[in-house]
C-alpha cells in the first residue's frame, strides 16, 4: 500500500505544480506590468502591454481576465494530470514485464541481414 500512497501523492504534487506555474507565472507578468507603467518613460508601453495580455486572457475567462488565468491553470493541471497518469501506466506495465523485448536475441541476426543486403 506504500508504493500507492507514493504514487498518489506524486500525481497530486504533479497536478498541483501544473496549475500553479502558470497562474504564477501570468501573475508575475501582469505584475511587473502593472509596476513598469508607473515608470515615467515607460507608462505607455506597459499600459498597452498590460491591456492587451488582459484582454488575451479574457477570451478565456469569458470576459474575465482572472478567470481566464484559472482557467488556463485548470488546463494545465488536467494536462499535467494526464501526463502523470501515464507514468503510473507505463509504471505498471514496466513492473509486470520488465524489458523483456522480443527482438533482443535476434539483433544479431539483424544487423546480420542488414549488412548482407548491403553488399
């Protein structure tokens, strides 16, 4: 039961990490944004930087920028779910037959034909 307790704890830790990076990511962008418009010179560029991210932002959120970050962060946790998911898969898989390829004993024989073929 120990192996699973691991194994769940690592999709949790996975989906987590997946939703926060991004929310914190766009986050800080916006942020530094919003701190570079209070620059005298550079007012204008991050105003309009910051305008358009936002409103990239609320297609996503229905007209919401802060939903739209959720939203996005909500992709990336079931992408990052999914992804994690499959390592348990590939996981099981491994543990029942562990590399056992067919093709191993022939690759001489193989490299052999291939050789042959091209003489």
């Amino acid at each position: 039961m120990n192996i699973w307790l691991s194994l769940f704890s690592s999709l949790f830790l996975t989906t987590l990490v997946s939703f926060t990076t991004p929310v914190l990511f766009s986050t800080v962008i916006l942020a530094s944004l919003r701190v570079i418009s209070h620059i005298p010179l550079l007012n204008v560029w991050g105003e309009n930087v910051y305008e358009q991210i936002w409103n990239f932002l609320a297609i996503f959120g229905e007209g919401s920028g802060s939903i739209g970050i959720l939203t996005i962060g909500f992709t990336c946790a079931i992408a990052g779910f999914l992804f994690e998911s499959l390592n348990f898969y590939r996981y099981r898989i491994l543990i029942k037959h562990p590399l056992n390829y067919s093709w191993q004993g022939k690759a001489p024989e193989i490299i052999s034909k291939i050789n042959n073929y091209r003489q």
